[in-house]
C-alpha cells in the first residue's frame, strides 16, 4: 500500500492513499498543500505510527499528523523542510 503525503501551510502532515479521489475534499478542508512524495510503510517501518494511520484510515479518507510526527515517519530532521522540489497540491 502506498500513500501521497502533503504538507499543510501550518506543517501538519496529510497522507492519503495513493491516487486518492479525497484530495479535491481534503484540499477544500484545508486549502494548499504542498505534496511531499509518495512512501510505503516498508520504507519507513514505525508500527506506532503506521498503526495509527490505519486506524484513522478506517474511519476518513485520510490523516492528519502533527508536524513532529510527520517528520519522524518520514525520517526527517528539523531542517530538511521538503523546500526542494515541493509542489502544490490542486484539485482536478
């Protein structure tokens, strides 16, 4: 399983299923968001955090992870911002 994960402006994390028809819902939510990359939970083994995903998963169409959570599950530190390549989310 694969999933797109996006920043929001405020730095939270949103990550949905890959190709997910949520994004024109979670971007109307949320406004722009800069998409990130697409990961698998093998890339970045944290059960913790994986075990959350799925469960919130279960219930919406996608998740919201605090910035700190969002960069330990994407293996960043503090400074690597994802400022390099981002690009914008948009509908349609």
């Amino acid at each position: 399983m694969k999933f797109d994960v996006y920043i929001r402006q405020d730095g939270c994390y949103v990550l949905m299923l890959q190709g997910s028809a949520a994004l024109a819902g979670v971007l109307a939510m949320y406004g722009p968001m800069d998409f990130c990359e697409t990961i698998s939970e093998a890339q970045y083994p944290l059960p913790a955090i994986w075990a959350t995903v799925h469960n919130e998963l279960a219930r919406y169409d996608h998740v919201v992870l605090p910035e700190a959570i969002g960069k330990r599950l994407m293996g960043l530190d503090c400074e690597d911002d994802h400022s390099e390549g981002a690009r914008a989310a948009h509908a349609g």
